[in-house]
C-alpha cells in the first residue's frame, strides 16, 4: 500500500522498493509493533516502545536482528527528551513550563477516545456493480440499512462485492452505526469511480441539535495551564459529573496585541485574525468543592490577564441527535487525473461533519484534491492512502487531510503528491489530533494552516521531501496568523521544520531528524521569530511512539493493540 479548501487565497511516486530481503517484526514475537515494519525501515528506538522492562531485553532483539539477512543497525544507548521520559518505575514524567504547562496527553485521540478497537459490523445488504452511474443503487441501499433496528450500537454494513462502480453524485451517510464497506482497495477490489461534474464521492454529514442548559459559572483561576484536566469555577453548584459543558475562552484586544496578531496588514488592507470565543468540549468526571476534573486534558492554557472582564465561561449543554458509528472500509476511490488551482472544483474523496466515533480504514485514493477533511470528534483514519498523478498549480496549496476536529487519530496515512499541505488544520481547532506513524512522499508540508489551533502530536512521521511547519503565517491567506500552539513533532523525519515560539504557548520539536529553519514572519524578511523548543534534535528519543506510551500507560498494553500494534 502507498499511502477543505483551508486556504482563501495563498500563497505518483510511491518509495523505491528495499531490495533486500524483509523479516516483518510481528514474526518476531517479542512486543506489538505495526505489521508493516520491517528490519530494513525499522529504527531502533521502535523496539523501545513501552515501559522500562523492555530495555534488559536489547541484547536478545539485537540478537534476533543480526539473524535477520538485513542488516542490523549499531545499538545505542536509548536516548531521552527531557520534556517527556520513563521515570524509575517505568511511569511518564513530565517536565512543566515556568506556569505549569506541559505536553499533554494525547491518547485520547481517536475512535472511542482512544485505545479501542474498530468494530465489525454484520454485513445487510450486498451489491454488485451494474453499467452507468451506481450512485442511487448504493445509496438506497445506504438509506434502507439506516432505518434497521440498532444492536450494540451498529445497523450493519452495505458491502460493495468487488468491481467497478460508476458514481456521479454524493453517497450520503447520516444515520448512525452504518458502515459503507469494499471488498478490498486494491485493484481487484471495490472500486468507485467519480464520473460527472466534481464532487464529493462519500458525504458522512450529522446535524446534531446542541442546546446550553443551566448557568454558566467562570473559570476561577488566574491561570490554567495547557495540559490540565483540573480548574475551578465560580459556582460549581449547577454542575454534576457526567455533565457535557463547553469552555469558552473569548478573543480579545488584549489578548490579539499580546500575540501581535493586531498588526496583519496584507495589500494595504488590515487582516482580521480570529474574534468571538475559542471554545471546546469536555465531559466533567468529578467535582471536588470548586474544581472540575474533565475527561480530556486542555489544549491550550487560560490567562485571566487576557480574558477580559467577562473571563472564561463554562457553559452545560445537550446533545441530540448526534450520529455515531459511521465507517468507510475497504475500498478504492479513482477520480481523473486533476490539475489547476484551488479556485477550481475539484473532485474530494471524503468528508466528515457533525457526528461522534467513527472511522475509515483500508481506503486507497487516487487523484482527488483537498481530498480527506475531518470536522467530527472522535475519529480514526487507519491505513489511507492518497496518490497525486499530477500536482496542482499556483500558489495556494490544497490539503489532502484537514484534521479540525477534536480527538483525531491519522494512523499509518500515505500520500504521494507535491505542491500541497499533506496535513493541515482550520480555525480554532482544539485537539488533541495526532498524525502516527505516517509516510508523505514529495514536496508538500505537514502545516496547521490558520488561525490558532492547538494540541497536535506528529509521532514517527515521515516527510523526506518536505517539512513539518509549526508557525506565524501572519497576513498569508486573509491574516492566518499564528496557526499552531502546543504542538508536537516527537522522532519524526523530514527535509525541514520550522518551529516558532508563539507568545504566551509552546511548540516542540523531539527527537527529530531534518534541518531545521528560522525565518521571518512571512512577507518580512527581519526579524526572524524566536524559534520553539527543540530536544535531542538529529537523535531519536525513547519511547519511540509518545502516543503509544501514553495510551499503554493510561489504558494497558491491550489498548495498544486495539489501536493496531
């Protein structure tokens, strides 16, 4: 396997096979690695992955290396960040800003939150592809599994037996627990081929009805850093655990001049970078008189120096009507060759809007534009592969995977392409997104692209040909701005990274391997931004996988391999 519009106006090769002989690592027995490792890929700090009590069995994993017919790298000692490491009892430990802001835990991105494993769903309706446009045949079929009866959560899957199916329209999916399901991605396999004017070819899309209930109360403390899941109210009393509230933070004058984001002038016209409030979702777990433990760590920190007089509002609320369950599976998705600008319509593979807990794995693409786009909570995308014949052209670069939505898990994701972000965010985004273990072959970027995002892991990714971006674009697009704070790249691989220091927040760059950058805000050449935290730069760092030590640490091993490893 190989592996939406954000911007408003800004500016197929898969890798050469080893010729060598492979031993996947899964035949080795010994821990849960991807099955698509293999010696010859493989560094050493992966075998490096969970816990302390791995490290006295070094010698017999070299040992087996060596029996391999690849070669086996030098053992090294393993080396550790300073920002997060196995403590003497095998426990992470955190080292904290002068405030208290740390690296969060990320775990608790993707499917379910985190740890759990994609389900099966029972097959109810099976297809075979006909002459002409498929479209309303599959999507009756898709509009009869959603009135099915729900057990353990799921309807059943609508199975696409293998071939070609011709589609000139949108599939839609809108009911929960429905899975659209192939019979595999590759050539043999289920095959939908976007014929007719551009589109979407599966549209996942929920309208939840979200009403605040209650008093709001404010957050009490001077300062909450980025990282937490603990802060007091005001008055607590309206409150109860299992609540549903939303944090609102507001944007200020204040707070804009602090992060020099009043000064964004473009063409001689001044640049809006965000107004109105920041806001994200949490459940309460408990309340402790006037403190309220949430369910998943806080992305960004909470300066009362910044909020204004109205400060941060926590805010109950109710959910209805809120699908979940949805699945895309095992299948290819072909459009024709698209080249042009982001002006132009394109063909897009996928979207998914407005629901909780769903997925899509073993998805091949071919040739769609901004062609992944991720606006839900709780979602994974496992084993997805995007091969560009032909790059777009202009300036303004196209995403293949916009990620701008809570809890979001990018698993073992491959794109091929050039002139494009291969990842990036929209604004506002409040995480924790995490790429894993991705490949992105050619000239692009893994860059948030706009308007203050925070809480995104890159773990053990690779971008040869390109960079990983964590920066102020400043009056790039209508006033971008800073797009990322409190981000991650942990043991990555890349041409190049620029890592900027935005006021007030962090950025990391630990255990990588690529040049890094210091430039200037863009359309400025002086003076250059102070840059983020770089750590144990041109060196890997143990754990191999800060998401796969966090989640074995907080949910066991068995989570681990719920998540494919």
């Amino acid at each position: 396997m190989i592996f939406n519009t954000l911007c408003d106006k800004e500016y197929s090769n898969p890798e050469k096979p080893c010729q060598q002989k492979r031993l996947p690592i899964s035949q080795l027995g010994l821990m849960s690695i991807p099955a698509n490792r293999d010696i010859c890929n493989m560094r050493l700090p992966y075998l490096l992955l969970i816990g302390p009590g791995l490290l006295p069995f070094i010698g017999i994993v070299t040992l087996l290396l060596s029996k391999a017919d690849s070669p086996s790298p030098a053992v090294e000692p393993a080396t550790r960040s300073q920002w997060v490491f196995p403590g003497p009892e095998g426990k992470l430990t955190y080292k904290r800003l002068e405030r208290g802001d740390r690296i969060m835990d990320f775990s608790f991105a993707g499917y379910m939150g985190g740890g759990v494993s994609l389900p099966t769903a029972p097959v109810k309706i099976t297809l075979t592809p006909a002459a002409g446009d498929n479209t309303e045949a599959i999507q009756a079929a898709i509009d009869k599994v959603s009135v099915m009866p729900v057990v353990n959560g799921l309807r059943g899957a609508v199975v696409l037996g293998p071939g070609v199916y011709s589609c000139e329209k949108p599939l839609s999916m809108i009911a929960s627990g429905v899975i659209l399901r192939g019979s595999g991605s590759g050539k043999d396999g289920t095959i939908i081929n976007m014929t007719g004017a551009p589109h979407t070819c599966i549209v996942v899309n929920g309208t939840p009805s979200i009403q605040p209930t209650g008093k709001p109360t404010t957050i009490s403390d001077a300062y909450v850093p980025s990282g937490t899941r603990t802060f007091s109210v005001a008055d607590p009393s309206g409150f109860a655990a299992g609540d549903t509230i939303q944090i609102s933070r507001p944007v200020t004058a204040a707070w804009l001049a602090f992060m020099g984001m009043d000064r964004l002038v473009r063409d001689g016209k001044k640049q809006t970078w965000i107004s109105g409030d920041i806001s994200a979702g949490r459940v309460i777990q408990k309340i402790v008189k006037n403190s309220l433990t949430v369910d998943v760590p806080l992305t960004d920190s909470y300066d009362a120096g910044f909020t204004g007089p109205t400060g941060v509002t926590v805010q109950k609320f109710s959910i209805a009507q809120e699908p979940s369950q949805i699945g895309i599976e095992d299948l290819r998705i072909l459009s024709p060759g698209q080249s042009g600008t982001i002006d132009e319509t394109h063909n897009r593979a996928l979207t998914i809007n407005g629901i909780t807990d769903g997925w899509a794995r073993n998805l091949e693409i071919f040739n769609t534009v901004n062609s992944v786009s991720i606006t839900a909570q709780r979602i994974t995308l496992d084993n997805v592969s995007i091969v560009h014949d032909l790059p777009t052209t202009g300036a303004a670069k196209p995403a293949d995977l916009n990620g701008s939505g809570p809890q979001l898990l990018f698993n073992r994701c491959r794109i091929t392409g050039d002139n494009l972000f291969f990842f990036a965010t929209g604004a506002k985004v409040t995480g924790p997104i995490v790429l894993l273990n991705c490949v992105f072959q050619g000239n692009g970027w893994i860059q948030p692209h706009q308007r203050w995002a925070t809480g995104l892991l890159v773990d053990d990714c690779q971008v040869p040909g390109g960079g990983i971006d964590f920066m102020d674009r400043g009056a790039m697009g209508s006033g971008h701005g800073w797009a990322i704070g409190w981000s991650v790249a942990w043991n990555c691989q890349a041409k190049s990274y620029l890592n900027q220091q935005p006021p007030g927040a962090a950025n990391w760059v630990i255990g990588c391997q690529g040049e890094p950058q210091k430039k200037a805000e863009p359309f400025n050449s002086l003076p250059l931004l102070p840059e983020g935290i770089y750590d144990s730069h041109g060196t890997p760092v143990a754990p191999a996988s800060l998401y796969l030590a966090q989640l074995a640490e907080r949910l066991g091993n068995q989570a681990v391999e719920n998540a494919g490893y």
